[in-house]
C-alpha cells in the first residue's frame, strides 16, 4: 500500500517526506514501518532517467542513497532496513550483493540476490547513533566486481524513550532568611539520553510539585527562587521542595524525572535580644571578694551563632561603682561580679539596670518597624551579714625608732576595731614566729608597742612584725598586719682604721717623708655623710700627720735617719674623729717597722738577726752553740730510760684496766695429732677429764701446793658446772693476778638426740642407720633422702 501511495509525493524533499510520515505512523509496527524507511530511499529510484544521470556520477550504477532506522523495534520479525539495487542488475540472477563493516552478520544481514537489509536486533540510538558498512556488487559467474566497494551508513533515528535524570536524589541549599523575592537559591539540571537535534524527545521543561508557595523554578533552566518576602527562620527553617523535569516540550505523553531539594534558611540578625523576666533578685554575703560572680541574668535571642551574642551592661552609676557585668561567651549570660568591697554596715541593698545588646548588629534591620536592638531589666542586689574579723586603721605600718633605744621605750601604736554592728571589743598579740629574738612587746588592750630589749642599727636596720588583731567575743575571727619598724642610726660607734697597715720607714729616710697614707671607717650612717679628723700626739718626735680633708691622712717622718739596732718597731698612736653628735672618737695604732733600703727607698730587709749576728763576739756564739747540744743530749738520754721502763712494766698497768688480754703466739700448732699444744680433755664430759693436769694458759710459779679439781658429780647441771668452776679458779693461788680467759667445756646431758659429737663416738658412718629419719615428719623428708638414698647406693 505504501508503494502504491509515493508516486505523487516524488518530489518532495527527503527530509519532508520523512517527517509527513513521521506524523501520521507515529506508534505503528511491522510493514508500515519498514514502508516509511525504504520511502526515504525510494526518490532515487523512480525519479526520471534524465534526472537519475545527472545527480549520479556515471561510473557509478548505485540507485540508493542513505539509510534510516528507528530505535527499539518492537517487531517479532527481521526490522527491514533497505534495499540495494544496482543499474548492472537486469534482473536475471547473476549479480550477488555482498555487505561487509561493522555488526554484518551480527547486526545486519543482506539478500545477495535482491540486496534487501535487515536488522536482526533491536538497536538502541543512545548505545550507537550510526553504523559504517561497506556494499560490493560481483557477478555470481565470473566472481568479477561490477560495483567497487563503496562506504555507506545506517543513521539510527531516536524515539522518546530515556525519561530526564537528575544527577542527585537529594540537593541542600541554604537562602538568607527576609531575603526578597526572585532571591536565587539554587539551579538544579536533569539530562536526557534522547537525540536533542530531533524533535522534542530531549527537550526539558521545570516544574515544582511540592514547595509553593515558598519557592519557584525557572522552567527552561531549572534555577529555584524564593517565592515569599520576609521568610522568618524563626517561624520555620527547612523546606522540602520537589522539582520535577519534563520532556517532549512539557507536552502530555512526555517522560519526567524529580528530585529534592532541601532548603534551609540561613539566621540573619533580625532578632532583638529579650529579658523574659525583667527584674532579677541577688543576695550575696558582704565578705564577697572582689572579682566574685554573685549571680547571672539571661536575655533570650531567637537567632543562633554569631547572630546571638549578647553584651551586657550596667547603665546606673550606683551599680557601676560596686558592681561589674560580663558576657559568658558558652551560655550567652550576664555573670555580674563585686567590683569593690562590700560592707553590710553601710549599705544593704543596691539596685541597678541591666541593658543588653547584639555584638554584632546588621544595619538592615537596625531602622526596621520592630522594636529597638536592646532591652533592659532591673537587678536587686541584697547583702548579707556576716562576723567580720577586725579591721586595721592602716595596712601596713612603718614605724621609725631610734637604736640604742632603752627596754620598754615606746615604738608606736597600731589600731583595730570590729566593722560588725556589735563593734566587739579586740585584743592585740606580736606573732612570735616573727620576733624571734623578743625585741618588741605589745599591749594587748590599746596597741602600744614597746622595746624589750635594746636596739642596735648596725646588727639590724629594720624589724619587721606581725601583730595579731582578735576579737575577744569570737577568737576565731582574727586579723594580721605587717608593722614595719625602722631603727634609726645614733651616732654610738668610733671610726677605726679602714684596714690593717703594714708600715716601713727605712733607715736612711730624710726628714718629712711620706710614709703610709691611713683612712678610716664608721658603721654609723650620718645623714651628711661621713667627716673623719685625723691627729696624732704633737710630742711625737719621730713622726706627724696630715689630714687631707677627706677621710685619709698622710703619716710624714720628721727626723731623717732611723736605726734598727736603737729601735726597730715604733707604735704610733693615732686618734681618729667624726663630726656627727655625739662626736665619737678612738685610737688606733700604727706599727712601724724600720728597714733598711737602697739609695731609691726600696726595702730590702727587715729582719733583726743580721744586727744580732753582728754585735755577738765568737766566744758567745760557741757557748750558745754547747748549751743547745748539751739540752739535746739530755733530752736523748731521758727518752732511752722512758723506754727501758716501758719493757719491765707488767701487762696490766692499771689495777682498773680489766680488759681481757689476747697473747699472740704467732706458731701453728701440729693438728689433731698435736696433743700437747692443747687439751681436748677440755670438751669432753667432765667424767673422762682428767683432774691431775695442770692449766696450760698460765706457767705458774709453784708457791702453793697444787689443788685437785673436786669431782663432778654425774648429771650434773651447766649452771652448778660452771659455778662450781669459777670458785676453783677464784680460789686458786697460783692462778695469775689478772683475768684470763678460761674455757669450761661443758656437753650437757639429757639430751633426746643423745650427743652429737664425734669425739666419743666408736662408730664410723658406714654403720649408722638413718631410717628413723623418715619417722620425723615432713621438716626431715629432704635429710631422710639423702641419708637413707646415700646409704642404699653404697649398698648396691
């Protein structure tokens, strides 16, 4: 049908035909549309001959031109896409047509007798929007080409079927709240697959779905405004706004995506700060310390952040004095502190305005209908009593005495009284940890202070107490001031040399020579300073004194020519004065050693053993040379007698000196078989000792006839052993005059385990049987096995 229709529509232009066309099958299937493709090829074919020639090169014997095909076919049968016919095909059979690039096979299959092509799968424009094939035209008999390979291309046409996509599910904006009208928000863009150069399959329209009246879009490129004036983000903040995006020009039938939008109004400052309660009451104890928070005020601001910094400040001058304000930058409130000390006695209640403002203001809301950027309220402070310790009249003192001052002279007074309603009667005390040495006393009823003892500048220039001021009702409440006591200087101390001369004069000194220039010292402080005189006795033949005016003097000889053998040392008194009341003065002396020097004043020697060795004759020298041997040959001869001496002095020098005595021998004895350098009789049982041996740690002589030791009696006990053995020994004549150490040897008896000493034993190991070890208990276990183990083995 469509073949029979096309004859008048020839010479219509490709483009206009497909479009017609286009219009009237929209939505149809199967030959209809394979119709509309091959439609669009068709003009070639029948248009005149004349007409065929001239738009065609004559090499070439095509009759087609392009190929179209619509996207998703929806068809159960090949989508038919066009036909190749050349002018070397009579229609007899013997052309083949033959389809080669890209999807041939796959995509595309060709009839190579008839040269119709076929889609074998639906294509999707948005995957390919063209395909590149190549055509070839061969005789089936001879395999020669009729058509050169020739290029072509099947263009996929689009159809509506990709909906707009935005490229997030949710966007955040934020606008200024109170912003005006048409204010931009944000733009917010959706695509579509489809072909935008046909037809209006990509073309979108904007809409808003949920978001009026608040806000707006732009249909063409989506950009959201605000729709309201004044938005307040105190009444409402967040908005959810849906945008919708529309193909096909917005018309019905068009396919639509959306997303949202969430759009949050961003503070400004046009919210005043508010007190919700204008009057605050405090109450605070009167011994607040300045600096001390007493209480907080809080104004309301429905702005956040930066928008909702307060400052506060007190207005009147009665707060502004006692009181200050400052903003809790955390909690936004006002902390009101003690700007000076408090005294419930003078006053007991303030009462002050409060006025808070923004930080930061905005001047687009400063001259706005609403009331002004500030309020105020009114603060009632309350003080409270409290037991006060008492209060001293001055805090410190510094009070002047002079030194030298007498006991119990009077130094000064300090006062206290209770500032409490009662004006409780106080008591004053000296804290002793700060007069150590006493030096100061105190009355306890009215302050006076007064010495102890005498003061003296030089040891100490200030002294500094602390008085302790107490109330006598309440001894809890107490006060400490620092008194500072200045003792003042008297002049009480005589200026003396400012150090130690060393003063020469030589022999051959001329007449009014310089000798030793002096200055003097005073530990007293003068308030004109120190003015020293200098004097020496006008008498003094030998030497004067100049005073150079200040505070030294020049010593000057006043004869030439001293002589160390009439006198070599001269003591020159020197007087030396203050000016200060009293006029201190004292002397001091000089010592001056005569020496002889050079021509050029140079000491050389000072000594006097040169003039002594001078003026002794030989014979003198020799007799004091006899005298110093003969006492040296005393002394030697007496030091020999004290050590022959020493030799016959018996060991014990005192008869009080009853230390014992250690003997050293210095000989190694000859072991156990050594018998007769010590008795082992000694440590055996007192029954197998025998008594005729005489005691080998003395020799004694034999003055008294020798004593035979009473028996022991068996069993007997330590204590009556070793008592029995004390009063032989203190009766024994011939037992030295001195203590010795005696040893009493003693193995007890009674013993369970029997003796444990070898020394009587008549055994050897091998014959000893320990399996009553075992029999012991856990303590003996660990000696059991070694024992009962050893003796196994040997068995073995």
């Amino acid at each position: 049908d469509c073949l029979k229709s096309i004859s008048c529509l020839c010479y219509l232009s490709n483009l206009s035909m497909f479009f017609f066309f286009t219009g009237i099958n929209k939505g149809s299937k199967g030959r209809r549309l394979q119709c509309l493709i091959w439609l669009h090829f068709i003009p070639a074919c029948i248009l005149p001959e004349a007409h065929y020639h001239n738009s065609l090169r004559s090499k070439r014997g095509w009759m087609w031109n392009q190929f179209f095909l619509l996207e998703e076919y929806t068809g159960n049968d090949n989508q038919y896409v066009g036909k190749l016919h050349s002018n070397m095909d009579r229609g007899d059979g013997n052309v083949k047509y033959i389809l080669t690039g890209e999807g041939v096979g796959s995509l595309f299959l060709i009839d190579e007798n008839s040269g119709d092509i076929h889609a074998t799968k639906r294509l999707d424009r948005e995957e390919r929007a063209i395909y590149t094939l190549h055509a070839t035209v061969v005789d089936k008999r001879t395999n020669e080409t009729l058509e050169a390979d020739t290029e072509f291309n099947i263009k996929i046409h689009d159809i509506n079927d990709n909906e707009p996509k935005f490229s997030k599910d949710l966007y955040f904006a934020s606008v200024p709240e109170m912003s005006d009208v048409g204010t931009s928000v944000i733009q917010v863009t959706a695509t579509d697959a489809d072909d935008q150069t046909y037809g209006n399959s990509a073309k979108l329209v904007y809409s808003i779905l949920q978001g009026q009246p608040y806000f707006s879009v732009d249909s063409d490129n989506g950009t959201i405004r605000t729709a309201l004036p004044n938005m307040d983000r105190e009444t409402k903040e967040n908005y959810q706004v849906v945008i919708q995006a529309k193909d096909m020009a917005g018309q019905m039938g068009g396919l639509s995506g959306t997303t949202t939008v969430s759009i949050t109004l961003s503070d400004e400052n046009d919210s005043p700060p508010r007190f919700a309660n204008h009057t605050f009451r405090l109450s605070t104890l009167e011994s607040a310390e300045v600096g001390a928070a007493i209480g907080r005020i809080k104004a309301n601001d429905a702005d956040v952040g930066r928008n909702a910094e307060m400052q506060y400040s007190i207005v009147d001058r009665d707060g502004q004095d006692m009181f200050t304000i400052i903003s809790d930058q955390n909690t936004q409130e006002g902390v009101i502190r003690v700007k000076k000390q408090l005294d419930y006695e003078k006053q007991r209640t303030y009462s002050f305005k409060v006025e808070v403002t923004n930080t930061y203001l905005d001047p687009r809301f400063m001259y706005s209908p609403n009331p002004p950027f500030k309020d105020d309220a009114m603060v009632r402070v309350t003080i409270e009593d409290v037991d006060e310790p008492p209060v001293f009249s001055r805090n410190p003192y510094i009070i002047e005495v002079h030194e030298d001052t007498a006991a119990g002279s009077f130094v000064g007074v300090v006062s206290a009284r209770d500032p409490d309603a009662d004006n409780n009667s106080v008591k004053y005390s000296i804290d002793r940890h700060t007069d150590l040495e006493r030096l100061f006393n105190i009355d306890s009823v009215n302050g006076t202070i007064t010495t102890l003892k005498g003061l003296d500048r030089e040891m100490s220039k200030w002294h500094n107490i602390s008085v302790v001021a107490t109330e006598i009702s309440n001894p809890r409440q107490t006060t400490r001031v620092p008194v500072f006591i200045k003792v003042l200087d008297v002049n009480d101390n005589a200026p003396e040399f400012a150090m130690y001369y060393e003063t020469f004069v030589c022999e051959n000194v001329q007449s009014g020579q310089l000798i030793q220039t002096i200055s003097a010292v005073d530990t007293d402080e003068p308030l004109v300073g120190h003015k020293f005189v200098f004097s020496i006795s006008s008498s003094n033949p030998n030497f004067t004194i100049v005073d150079n005016e200040d505070n030294t003097a020049r010593i000057l000889t006043r004869r030439a020519g001293f002589s160390r053998r009439e006198m070599n040392t001269y003591l020159l008194p020197v007087v030396i004065s203050d000016n200060d009341y009293p006029i201190q003065s004292s002397t001091s002396t000089l010592t001056v050693n005569v020496c002889a020097c050079d021509s050029r004043g140079n000491m050389q020697s000072c000594n006097t053993e040169a003039l002594l060795s001078a003026g002794l004759s030989t014979g003198a020298l020799v007799a004091i040379l006899l005298c110093v041997i003969i006492l040296l040959m005393i002394v030697v001869l007496f030091a020999a007698l004290r050590r022959q001496q020493r030799k016959k002095e018996p060991l014990i020098i005192s008869k009080e000196d009853v230390r014992d005595n250690v003997v050293s021998y210095n000989d190694e004895g000859g072991g156990e078989e050594d018998t007769q350098a010590f008795d082992i009789g000694t440590l055996r049982n007192p029954e197998v000792m025998d008594a005729n041996k005489l005691r080998r740690d003395i020799i004694p002589e034999m003055l008294f006839p020798f004593q035979r030791t009473s028996p022991i009696k068996d069993n007997a006990d330590v204590r009556e052993f070793i008592h029995g053995r004390l009063h032989e020994n203190d009766s024994d004549p011939t037992a030295p005059p001195y203590d010795s150490l005696a040893t009493y040897a003693y193995e007890g008896s009674g013993s369970l385990a029997e003796s444990l000493s070898s020394l009587e034993s008549g055994c050897v190991e091998g014959d000893q049987e320990y399996d009553y070890l075992s029999n012991w208990g856990p303590p003996f276990k660990k000696l059991a096995d070694m024992y009962i183990g050893k003796d196994t083995a040997r068995e073995t």
